[in-house]
C-alpha cells in the first residue's frame, strides 16, 4: 500500500508556539487555508482511494480541498490524534517546550516507557497509532492521504519504517502541509519513498517566523 502523510496546515497555536493537543483544537490560519489549497493541487496527480483525518479541526480543514477535488468524504480516524501533552497543554513557557520535546525525544530513542506528565507513553501513543494504520489498511485502499500532526508523524514514522540508506533524522523538520510517502504494510513494514519537510505547495508557503515547536521538534 502506498501510504501519504501530511502534517495538518499552520494553526494559530503554532503562530504562538502554544502545545495544542486536545479535542477540537484551533483552527487554521489564513496562510494555513492556503497552504491546503496548494497542497490539494501538488497532490494531483497521486491516485487515492480515501482520505483519512484525526478528531482534530484543522486536519478536517487542511484535508477538506484535496478531499472536494476527489469528491471524496474524509473519514474520520480514532488514534491519528498529536501525541497528547498532557499537563504542557496549551502552554508555549520553557518548561512545557522542553518537558514536551524531551519526552518525544526519548520515545526516539526507543525509550517508549517513559511518560508524557499528565498523559501517554510512548508505548500507548504507538499502539493507539499502530491500530489506527492497521484499520486503514484493511480497508482496502491502495493509496490513502492521512493528514495528521507534527509530533505523532515525526515519532510514528520513525519508530516503524525500515531502514533506509536515504532515511532522513527523526529530528528532521516537518513543517505544516509537509508530506511523507510510505509503502508497503503492518506486517511486512514500511519503506520510506520520500520525506517532504516543508509545505508540499512549496516552500514560500513556509512562516519561518512561527514558534511552532513541533514543527522541528527544536527548543532553540
């Protein structure tokens, strides 16, 4: 299966730098509105068969343009939600960055045990994630979008792809309307076709202005 996954478009917590982890979340901006629109029209010519989405707001806002240009209804997906910041909810101080991208940083490092203060492990944000894919999969399609977050892509993909001469760094950035293509399955594993960092629609579509801190997963 060839496997699309794109990080959701600019939000204004990510203008704030603030962790925005809950249901519903905020919404896109202006630029995060266009960047789904470009985004819609680099993925022309990919070929695919749905169009999944997290419980989020501004994944159902960044796929909607792909998903009229398909005609296509985005389904909903339980599991493909951010890795959940539990206590550093909605906080952009130091402390909250730093507890947050630490706590990541160790689950890429195959440190799934630890605990995200007032949240998940690693081990339960995986399996929640794993399921999600797994549904998708046994759905039948042969190509499907998943349009997702920053933290959940950088940590999913890199804790289940199979090694790559090309494979770029966990810490790679993956900025809003990035797109990583994967192919093959569960079971068998992934491979990495390619790892778009910046905004798919091009990088003019960038803010290099925005704290967004799970963009490079970056306290600086």
């Amino acid at each position: 299966m060839r496997l699309l996954l794109m990080r959701h478009g600019q939000t204004f917590a990510n203008v704030t730098g603030e962790l925005d982890t809950a249901d519903p979340g905020l919404e896109l901006t202006p630029l995060g509105h266009t960047q789904a629109a470009a985004a819609a029209k680099a993925l022309v010519d990919e070929r695919l068969g749905a169009v999944y989405v997290s419980s989020r707001i501004r994944t159902h806002q960044t796929a909607a343009p792909t998903s009229l240009e398909r005609s296509l209804d985005p389904v909903q997906m339980a599991g493909l939600e951010e890795v959940q910041a539990g206590e550093f909810e909605m906080r952009n101080d130091h402390d909250a960055i730093h507890g947050y991208i630490s706590t990541v940083a160790a689950w890429l490092e195959g440190r799934v045990d630890v605990r995200m203060p007032g949240a998940e492990t690693g081990e339960e944000f995986l399996h929640r994630y794993d399921s999600a894919v797994e549904r998708i999969v046994t759905a039948g399609h042969d190509a499907a979008l998943i349009v997702s977050h920053g933290a959940a892509l950088r940590t999913w993909i890199s804790s289940r792809m199979q090694p790559s001469d090309f494979a770029p760094p966990a810490t790679e950035p993956l900025h809003n309307t990035a797109l990583i293509v994967l192919e093959g399955d569960p079971y068998d594993g992934w491979r990495l076709v390619s790892w778009h960092g910046e905004p798919v629609g091009g990088r003019f579509l960038d803010d290099p202005t925005a704290a967004d801190p799970t963009g490079d997963l970056d306290e600086d």
